[in-house]
C-alpha cells in the first residue's frame, strides 16, 4: 500500500518530454521508478535510494517535497555522431526525502523524449560521508535479450549477445543494451561524472523463479567520500527503438555544460589521422617513417598524426614542422602515470610549445575516484593549454565530449591493437556488429578501424572498410600503414573522401546479431557503411531514406567476391547508380561496404591532396643567449612565437625577436622556440628554433647535454643504457668486453649524435666499443664541424677504444657509426665515459 500524503507533497503525475514518461513513488518496499515508452510501462518498480555511512536510504523514506521545471537549453558539440549546435528539453523533478533519523536525501529525475536520468543529492549534509553502495536497480524480464561486455575497467573484453536466461551472474561494463520486445530496447549506462566519484558497472543477479534477472550499480570503490549537493553521476536509461537509441544525444545532455572559455574551441579539430604503430611497431622512434606517414596522410587529404610510443623530443619539433606545412598536425602518446604530479604536467606545456596538437594518454584502467580526480586535472590542463587528448585503456564516455570538447576519443573497446598483441584472438565480425548499437552509442570510440593487414582476420576487405564509418570516432586513428591504404585504389579513394566530422548519424538498418548500417551526413553528402556477420548475402539498404533527393547518386564499394568461403573475401569491387527507395547490396562472409550518397546536381568525389605551404623563415636555428640573458632570432615579419612556459620575447624591428628564457635554463640545455605562420586552415605552419645556454668553465658529460639532432637505425640513441631495441628505455646498463660502464650513449650504426658546443670547449674524452649484447664491428668515428677528428674500428669482444680530442672553436660535435660488413647488422655501439671539457677563461 503506497503511503499517503498531503497534496502538498503527493507525487507528481509521470513526467513525459516526448515519448518517455517516469514517475517516482514512495511504495511500501521503497522508494521507486516507473518508466514508460509510448504509454506502456517498461520498467516498473526500479529502486532508488543509497547507502551512506552503512544506512540504507530510500527503504523507509517519507517524501517532504516535490519541485519541477522546465530544461530547455542548447549545446555545442565540435566533435562526434552529430556535431554542431543542438536544442534539448527535459523535464526535471526533485523528489526530496527524510528518513526516520532525520537524514534528507533527494532524488533527482530528468525524463528526454529518448530516456531518462537519476541521480542523488544530500543537499544538507554535514561534512562529509561515505557511499557504499546503490539500491538503483533495473530487472529484466525472462524473454529478453542482451548485449553485453564482462566488465574490466578499461573495457576491452568482447561483446557478445545472450539471452536473458542465458546469462551468467556477475560484472558486466556499460553500456548494458537489452532488447525487451520486438522494438522496444533500453540502454543502461551514465553521464556527468568527475572526480567527486567513482564509476559504476552492472552487477547481474542470479535468476528469479520466473527467469528474470536484475541488474544494479555496483561502485568500482568499496566507498566514496562525498560532500554537500551531488553524490552520484547519473544513471541513465535510454529507450526507444534502435534507430532513435543510435542517434541519442541524451548521455552529452545531462553532462555539465561547458565552460564559456571553450564555447568557441576552434583549435579542436576532428579529423583522420595516420598511426604507425599498428604496422611497424618501433616506428615510433624513427623520424624518416614518420615523415613518410605525413605524405601519404595528407596526400589522402587527412589531418592528424599519432606518433605512439618512442618519440624523442630531439626530433619531436622537427616533425611538428614538416607535418605543418601539409596541413597536418601531429600528436604524442604518453602513459598517464607520467603525468601524475605537478611536475610531470608541466610536459604538456612544453609539448605545446613545441606545436604539438594533442596527446593519446594510455593506461589509466581504473574507475575510481582517485583515478577520476586525475582525469579532472589532465582535462582541465589540456583544455587550458588547447590541447587535443584521446584517452587509451580508459573508462567509457560518460558526457566529457560537451564539457571538454577537446575530448576527442576514448578507447574503452576490444579494438584492432588486439592483432598485435593476441593473433590467436582476432577480432570477430560478430563483436564489430555490436559495437554501432551499445559502446558507440555513448560516445566516440577509438577502435583503430580498416586493418587490412590483420593477421587471422576472418572478416572480409569490404567489412575493413565498412568499420570507417560504421565506427565513430572524433579523430579516427587508422590502424594500418598509409601504404596498404595507398596501394588499394578504391580504399583510398573512399577514405580521401571520408568526412573529418559528422553532422548527423541514423541508421538505416541492422540488428546487433547480424549486421549494422550506418548513415553519417557532412554537407550534403551521406557516408553509409555497412558491416557483417554470417553468411553471405544481400542487405537491403533503404538509401531512399537520406532525403538527398529524386535521382540521387550513389557510390558503392563492397567485397569483391561476395562469397560465403572459409578465407576472408579479399578486394574491393564498386558499382555507380542512383538511389531508389532501398538497394540490395551483396555482402561476403563476415563482409561489409561503404558509399557515398549525393544529390544529383553535386559532385560525388571532392577530396584533394593538402598542399606544400613553404617554411616560415628562422635564422639562425641554433642561437645562443647572450650576455643581456636574450638570444636574437630572426623571422618572417608576419611571423609570431610560441615560447616555453616562463619565456618571453619582444620585437625588434620588422623580423627580429629578442627571446629571453626562463632562468631555470642551465648552461648547456637549450629550449625551443616555435615559429608560427597562419596555414591550412587552423592549422598554422611552424619552424623552430634551438636557444642555448652557453658553457660555462667545467666538465660536461655528454650524456647530460641535450642532442639537436640524432639519427639511429633501431630506436632512439640511449642515454646511460645500451641501445636495447626499438623504444626509448629498454637497453641494458652499457657493458663492453665484460667491463660495466655507468654513464655513455647506447647506439646502433647507422647512427649520428649532434650536440652544439658553440665553441666553448677544448677537449672531448672518453672511450668506445661494441656493447657485449650484440656481435660483429663499427667504423666509429668523431667529428667537429663534419670534419672527422678520430676514427677507429671497433669489435665485440675487445675492449673500449679511448681518445682525447682537441675541439677548441668546434660549433657541433658529431658521434658516428655505422656498420663494416653486410653481417654487423645489429651491432650496438656504446660510447662512454664521454665529457666535453671547457676551460675557465683565465687559463
């Protein structure tokens, strides 16, 4: 029997912004949610309520006070399913309760036309108190059917589809996508969370006698300390059919607006972007392959670069500047213990000094509040800094996108690194499918599509290409090297062609056991892609459904061999025509397509190679600070700077600039000096300058001094640590001919290391030989001002060479080698024991 009220404090009628309505009730089992869809009731008897310092609010609870309002607001999304400014109206109801001690808590309720959020307040709270737990709880009835992932907090496990009665007890992750009925589908996920929080997963019950299973939050922290106002993000139910789940907003609309400070982040900017790492693992650490992906990125007509692990900051600027003047700029992956303090976030500025458009940060797997808290500090820096992220081995979206709009990607999904790393557990086309209708959903996912070169992969070419679309993704990271994409003409034509950011998504058909099509617009032109599981056959394609028009064309790339063999369908096939109102389009096994859709009277094809915009000018590039503590640089005169955090510089005269550092610069160390010309669009185009410190009297060893240029066949030169292999760090402590050496630079020939002196020492010492983890022999050699001074052949297994060198008035000191016979490939060189030597004046 419900519990009787005043008029004052009776229960509202169901709210209703569209086709949803909910209601709260005070029950005799408790405080509960209804919710309805088209005026049939969905979900009944929901629970709500918390537990807080071991009470349990919500069970016996009288409800003191209701308020409504009226939401209507707009926000401005730069990135995503549906970019651009949009108008939302919900209907909010505070339900204010008082428990038997006299605890108040409230819950609150949001109803949009497509679901409904919940989430609790103690706006009287004294101090603070710890949550244990959620009563909110959503039971599923026996015949339904369920999308799902087993949870993990970087949400990489594959999803899969059951039934109600067929699944296990236990952690699944968000969103959790159940189908109830024959249309009726709901999708239980969150929004708005920060570091006040922790996140939440679904806990699935044991089956009740009539089959049906519930589902409650389960909090990733055993307890959550709260304050005063807002003690748990939303939790959030989407309903509706499948199409009207895929174009939802809601997740984005109950997430705190954003900033007047990044209303306008035109510096965001979505996009497609090369990755290297996927197909040539340690080319993250060699510039020249670097260079070759920017080519082949911006001839396609593409924005971005992701250099993933083993950049060097020796050459990072270098490649800012060649990337600048195609138009494309380049992003740096980081690991987010590296970013952990103070200290360490001062990188970020200094990457952003150095042009650097964005960072990939990877490896938080964590949703606890202290982990939230650490989002909320990278967040906010980056936004202040104007920095793009994408967060790898990361949670799932949960509304960052409106709120940061430099948010740009999450990975949170069983993507195409998993070729790499688990050959014996390629993706299937049955977890593609799935992921248009639950993960993407909420939100952009950074799955790495198109990975033609996949070893294992059973799905077919067509199905590759359907996933660049069919995935979203605010900046989409390709997995595979720009050449396969190159050396496949319709491939790369389609994705010369694929649109940087979308302005609506739909789909137009699909269920997530079989196959999903979908439809993104940009301008007047729709990017359909389809993907697969199963046999072959022919889906049925409502193109006459995008409104382009009587007559409209459409351009269809799908498997070349449409057949239902064991091996995947290799090659691509196209076929030109004019929509009607549907188009059966043949697919292979575990197959797929893309296309393109255009009004008659528009051009099917507009893609072009960005162009080579000329360097700014900057001399010299290598500058030393004088004695007034300014160095001089000289520059185009529409040119400006961008300087390290605590730089300064001032015009003199037309193009000359006097650049004072911070005085933390040591002798020795040099900083960058970034010089900006407007380019391609917002992308400007960038050279760089080196300012150094100059020697003072005393001993420098070499390993301590910043290099202005390196080259290295395997890697980055190692500093204190052999060569090892291709990434920064994994050498071995230097050891030659059994002798340990602590300080030196690990190399593998063909090798270089330039270091300025700028003429200030005399001698240079120390020794080399070939580290005792490799075999064979190098020509090594010194050289001052590319004048070789010293030359020996050094052998494994024979002690270190040592010299002592005259480098009186040398500019640049040069450490060379490079391998002897066909067979040394692999050699390591270490040089040791090496410190330039300057004398005091008075000498």
């Amino acid at each position: 029997m419900e519990n009787v009220l005043s008029d004052e404090v009776r229960p509202r009628p169901a709210t209703s912004t569209g086709a949803v309505s909910a209601q709260v009730r005070n029950a005799d089992t408790g405080v509960q949610l209804t919710v309805a869809w088209n005026d049939e009731i969905v979900l009944d008897r929901i629970p709500l309520g918390f537990v807080i310092d071991g009470r349990e609010l919500g069970i016996n609870a009288e409800l003191v006070h209701v308020s409504d309002r009226m939401i209507r607001d707009r926000m401005s999304l730069r990135s995503g399913k549906s970019a651009g400014e949009h108008d939302y109206e919900h209907h909010e109801s505070v339900h204010t309760f008082r428990e038997a001690d006299g605890v108040e808590w409230q819950a609150v309720l949001r109803v949009a036309r497509d679901g409904v959020g919940i989430r609790y307040a103690m706006p009287t709270l004294d101090g603070t108190a710890r949550v244990t737990g959620d009563r909110t709880a959503v039971t599923l009835p026996a015949g339904s059917r369920s999308w799902v992932l087993d949870y993990q907090t970087w949400y990489e496990t594959p999803r899969f589809g059951a039934d109600t009665a067929e699944l296990a007890s236990g952690a699944y992750g968000f969103p959790f996508l159940t189908r109830l009925d024959a249309t009726t589908h709901i999708l239980i996920t969150e929004s708005g969370i920060d570091g006040r929080f922790t996140g939440a997963h679904a806990e699935a019950s044991e089956p009740d006698a009539d089959g049906r299973r519930t589902l409650r939050f389960a909090l990733a922290d055993d307890s959550v300390e709260v304050a005063r106002g807002v003690v748990t993000p939303w939790r959030v139910i989407l309903v509706g059919t499948l199409p009207q789940l895929v174009s939802s907003l809601l997740v984005d609309e109950l997430a705190p607006a954003v900033s007047p400070d990044l209303e306008d982040a035109t510096w965001v900017r979505p996009g497609r972007a090369a990755w290297s790492w996927w197909s040539d693992f340690y080319s993250g650490a060699q510039l020249e392959r670097q260079k070759h992906f920017v080519d082949v990125a911006a001839d396609l007509g593409w924005e971005h670069l992701l250099i993933d692990c083993g950049w060097e900051e020796t050459w990072v600027p270098e490649i800012v500047a060649y990337a600048s003047r195609r138009g494309v700029q380049v992003h740096l992956w980081t690991i987010w213990r590296d970013l952990n303090s103070p200290e360490d976030l001062r990188k970020l500025a200094l990457w952003r000094s150095w042009g650097v458009a964005g960072i990939k940060v990877d490896f938080m797997e964590s949703e606890s509040k202290d982990r939230y808290r650490w989002y909320d500090t990278v967040l906010m820096e980056t936004a202040r800094l104007g920095l793009m992220v994408n967060f790898h081995g990361s949670v799932i979206p949960r509304g960052w996108a409106r709120t940061f709009p430099q948010v740009i990607g999450y990975e949170a999904i069983r993507g195409a690194e998993y070729y790499v790393f688990f050959e014996n557990q390629a993706l299937t086309a049955s977890h593609n499918v799935i992921q248009p209708f639950t993960r993407n959903i909420v939100g952009a996912m950074d799955a790495t599509p198109v990975a033609f070169g996949a070893a294992n992969r059973t799905t077919s070419d067509g199905h590759e290409l359907g996933l660049s679309v069919a995935f979203e993704c605010g900046i989409t990271h390709f997995a595979d090297h720009v050449d396969a994409y190159a050396s496949r003409p319709l491939a790369a034509r389609f994705l010369a062609e694929l649109a940087p950011v979308w302005e609506e998504t739909t789909l137009l058909a699909g269920d997530p056991d079989s196959h999903a099509v979908i439809a993104r617009r940009a301008g007047d032109r729709w990017f359909v892609g389809g993907i697969a599981t199963g046999d072959a056959r022919t889906i049925r394609v409502p193109f006459g459904e995008l409104g382009t028009g009587p007559d409209a064309r459409v351009w269809i790339v799908g498997d070349a061999s449409p057949t239902s063999g064991e091996v995947p369908a290799t090659g691509l096939a196209e076929t030109t025509t004019t929509a009607t109102d549907a188009i059966d389009v043949a697919v292979a096994r575990d197959g797929g397509f893309v296309a393109i859709v255009a009004p008659a009277d528009a051009d099917l094809f507009r893609a072009a190679p960005r162009p080579r915009l000329p360097a700014p000018v900057v001399h010299p590039a290598v500058t030393e600070i004088g004695a007034d503590g300014t160095a001089s640089v000289t520059t185009d005169a529409d040119a400006r700077l961008r300087l390290p955090a605590g730089w300064s510089a001032e015009r003199v005269g037309e193009t000359g600039w006097a650049v004072r550092p911070d005085r933390s610069l040591r002798p020795g160390r040099l900083g960058v000096v970034t010089v900006e010309r407007d380019g391609d669009g917002v992308v400007p185009v960038v050279s760089h300058a080196r300012v150094v410190r100059p020697m003072t009297p005393g001993t420098y060893e070499l390993p301590d001094l910043p290099m202005i240029a390196f080259v290295n066949d395997d890697g980055p030169v190692e500093r204190d640590q052999s060569n090892g292999a291709g990434n920064p760090g994994d050498g071995r402590p230097m050891r030659v001919a059994g002798t340990g050496f602590e300080r030196g630079l690990g190399t593998a020939p063909y090798s270089e290391a330039r270091f300025h002196l700028g003429g200030r020492a005399e001698t240079f010492t120390g020794a080399v030989g070939v580290d005792d983890e490799s075999t064979g022999s190098a020509r090594v050699s010194v050289l001052a001002d590319d004048h070789e001074l010293f030359t020996a052949v050094v052998e494994a297994g024979k002690p270190v060479t040592t010299f002592s060198l005259d480098i009186s008035g040398t500019q640049t000191l040069c450490l060379r080698s490079e391998t002897v016979a066909p067979d040394d490939i692999g050699v390591h060189v270490d040089w040791v024991d090496t410190a330039v030597h300057v004398a005091s004046p008075n000498r």
